[in-house]
C-alpha cells in the first residue's frame, strides 16, 4: 500500500490493523482503521524497522493493490470470477481532485438507493471515502478533496453497446 500525504510526500509500506474488528467477525479492514475516532494510526515504511505514527488528517489518500493480497480480495468481496465487487457501489466513474493527486473511479460505499448520488457519498460523516479504479482502492481523505467531477456511467459487464447511426 501506499500513503501520499499533505506535504507531498508518498510511502509504501504496512498499516497496522487489530486482528478482530468490532464490528464483524475477522480483521479489521484498513477503511475501519482510518474511519475511527483516533487521530494518528501506525504505518511501516518499506525497509524501516520502526513504524512512524501518521496524523490521518494530513493523509490525502492510501491506495491499496487488490491483486497483492487474497485478504484484501476478501475485505472487498471480491469474487475471483467475475472480479466485480458484491457489496453495493455506484456505476458512475468519477474523478476526484485532491491537493494536486487526481484519482479516478467509482466510489465503493454501501448506501440506501436513495442517497447514491455522487453528492450524497461524498457528503458521508465518514472521513476517508473509498474510491476503486479496477484492482487499485484508494481511500480518499474527504476534507481533502477540491474538487470531484463525474464522467461516463460504467456499464455493466456483458452489456452490449448501442450501435451509433
């Protein structure tokens, strides 16, 4: 995984997550960690043997690879056949503007049908947003984000293209 942060710097390395969340059985996921109350979370930088503590409000995103990790493929119900999410997401791709970083793809949150719109996720309480462009998820800080734009609605695996006249 990376972080970018605030003063432009970016890093790879590993969160730290508790091995039960509170809220489901397993382990927590990193969207939990930088969702919670606390301010500061622990990261190890690659090749460094002590973590550093990050302030989450100076982290504009943490983008994950989904294809480094079965467990991530799992947190994110992934299903190895048809690589499509199962929890609900919005078919609209959108492009985000964050302190120089732009990220494109489709915001990923479970929300009632009715509050689906790109302002009503991005108008959520929680504080980083999740956004997946193919096997990339970012976590996207919100109060960081200048500016979001949406582009063309995805269509849905399968579905033929109307032909142009």
């Amino acid at each position: 995984m990376e972080i970018v942060c605030a003063d432009a710097t970016r890093q790879r390395g590993q969160l730290f997550l508790a091995p039960s969340a509170a809220h489901h059985a397993g382990a927590e996921r990193p969207e939990e960690r930088l969702n919670d109350d606390c301010d500061f979370f622990p990261f190890l930088p690659d090749k460094h043997e002590r973590s550093v503590i990050v302030n989450k409000h100076q982290v504009i995103v943490l983008s994950l690879d989904l294809t480094q990790s079965e467990q991530l493929r799992r947190w994110w119900g992934i299903d190895a056949d048809d690589d499509e999410l199962l929890i609900p997401h919005m078919k609209q791709r959108i492009l985000v503007e964050c302190d120089g970083v732009e990220l494109e793809g489709v915001l990923v949150m479970d929300a009632p049908q009715h509050q689906r719109r790109t302002l009503d996720l991005l108008n959520r309480a929680e504080r980083f947003i999740c956004l997946r462009d193919h096997d990339q998820l970012h976590l996207i800080n919100r109060k960081r984000i200048v500016r979001a734009s949406e582009l063309e609605v995805e269509k849905a695996s399968g579905s033929e293209h109307p032909s142009e006249e």
